[in-house]
C-alpha cells in the first residue's frame, strides 16, 4: 500500500484509497498501528466492488505528527479527524470498519455526525464508562503499554504479541515505535477524565447497521463482556467469532474476515 499526503486544516495526512468510485468503506486503525494493517482488504474482490479508503491518525504510520497534541490527541479530536477526511474526500455515507481504537472513534463519529452507512467493529469492547476498562480488557494485555510515551524494542514486540500472531508481529513493532509519545500521554489524559459519551447507549439507540466480530484468540478484549452489550442492529444477530483470529483480526485471518466484510456489504444494499 503506498499512500497520498493530503494537507488538512493544517495537518498531513497520510490517505489510501483503491481506484473506485462505488460505494465508499472507511477503514479506521487502531492505537499505535496503521492503515498497513488493512493491507489485506485492498484486494481485487473488495476493490472491484467498493470504493476502499484508508488513513493513518495524526501521530502514526505515514501520517504528520500533529501540531496540537491536547486538541487532536484526544477521543474528540481523533473524530474530528475522520470527518475532516471524509469532508476533504467527499465520501458520501461511508461504511465505517474499524479495528481497537478505531472502533471506539467509529462509535463516537456515529452518535456525532451519523452520515454512515453501516459500521463494523473488531477488538472494540463499546465502554460505558472508563471503569468498564476493568473488565472490558483481558489480563493478558498490558494496558499500560498503550499508553507509555516511549516504548523499547522488547515492549513493542510484548504489544504485538497481544495484536497478531508470532508470524507477523514484526509487521506491527515498527508500527508501534513509530507512534508519536505525545499520542500516548495526551490520549492517557483524556481518558483518565472521561466525559465521553456513554458507548452501549450509541450502539443501541444509534439505528445504523452494525457488524461485530472478535477473534477466537483475541488477548486483549473480553468476549463475555461484548456479549452483555445489546446491540439492536447486529448484523446476522449474532457476534462473528473468526477462528484461529487475534486482535487485528484483518490480518489474522484475511480471508475469512473478506468474506464476512461482502455478506456485511451486500446487506447494506
């Protein structure tokens, strides 16, 4: 994937985007990753149908750093920065698939703007609060780690362990060390304070179709906990369990979850 730099509202962002002019999708990363983890979703059978679009937030992979960390490096300001991006690209009611992170700021940019087509999420436990953290995410992840300013080597690698499998953790260290500290602490404060709204209540008043898959592996969230979560609009009214799947499910099991993106397109339609 090699991206076009676009400057926004005085910020660089780095975008992808397949040569099509059907119907949009939005692919939104996680923290401290990149849109090099949906590599695998550029591919013939999506491209040929869909216009495929992918960015990288402020502060990771090929994009600037941002010039104003408290404003941009927040859960507001990384909505903001979809919009500005669907804004710039005139995307018209793009389906919305995110991964982690990702999900979070897709659920926040539903209840805010609302002009998507559908929404998929993966390794996103939706919150209702910051103490839902306790149980939302599995012992096995360091939360800490997601938020350390500055990570070794050795840390990154603890990190992609929880993300993907050995095979291709290598894929994410240098994603992860390239993530901007100012990301980190900023993201850690906004956070800790809380003021967001109520992520269950988005998913079950919201009304926009929405697709919700965890990986079989997954280290990092709780599966018991999506499942107390009412999701009134849930795709196929179950949670698609992928197998043999991690956290980045997308890069996990490529082919499985493709397959699973079309039956969610198709019943857009």
């Amino acid at each position: 994937m090699t991206p076009t730099l676009h400057g926004i509202d005085g910020r660089q962002y780095a975008i992808y985007e397949s040569p099509n002019n059907a119907r949009s999708v939005l692919f939104l990363h996680g923290n401290s990753l990149s849109s090099e983890t949906f590599a695998s979703q550029f591919v013939p059978e999506l491209e040929k149908e869909f216009h495929l679009v992918a960015f990288d937030f402020l502060g990771h992979g090929a994009s600037g750093n941002s010039p104003s960390p408290s404003e941009d490096y927040s859960i507001q300001g990384m909505v903001s920065q979809v919009q500005a991006v669907v804004e710039h690209l005139e995307l018209n009611k793009p389906i919305v698939i995110a991964n982690s992170l990702g999900g979070h700021i897709a659920l926040h940019y539903a209840s805010e703007v609302g002009d998507i087509g559908g929404i998929g999420i993966f390794g996103t436990p939706p919150l209702r609060t910051v103490a839902d953290m306790a149980t939302a995410f599995l012992p096995t992840l360091d939360v800490g780690l997601l938020f350390k300013p500055e990570l070794t080597s050795e840390e990154a690698l603890v990190l992609a362990k929880v993300f993907i499998q050995v095979e291709r953790q290598e894929i994410l260290v240098q994603q992860i060390l390239r993530t901007d500290p100012a990301f980190k602490t900023s993201l850690y404060q906004d956070i800790s304070n809380w003021s967001e709204e109520d992520e269950a209540e988005i998913v079950k008043k919201s009304g926009i179709p929405i697709l919700v898959a965890h990986g079989e592996k997954e280290l990092g969230v709780s599966l018991e906990y999506i499942q107390q979560i009412d999701f009134p609009t849930l795709f196929e009214r179950k949670i698609q369990v992928i197998e043999n799947a991690f956290h980045c499910t997308q890069l996990s099991q490529p082919k499985e979850f493709n397959k699973l993106l079309l039956r969610f397109f198709k019943s857009l339609a």
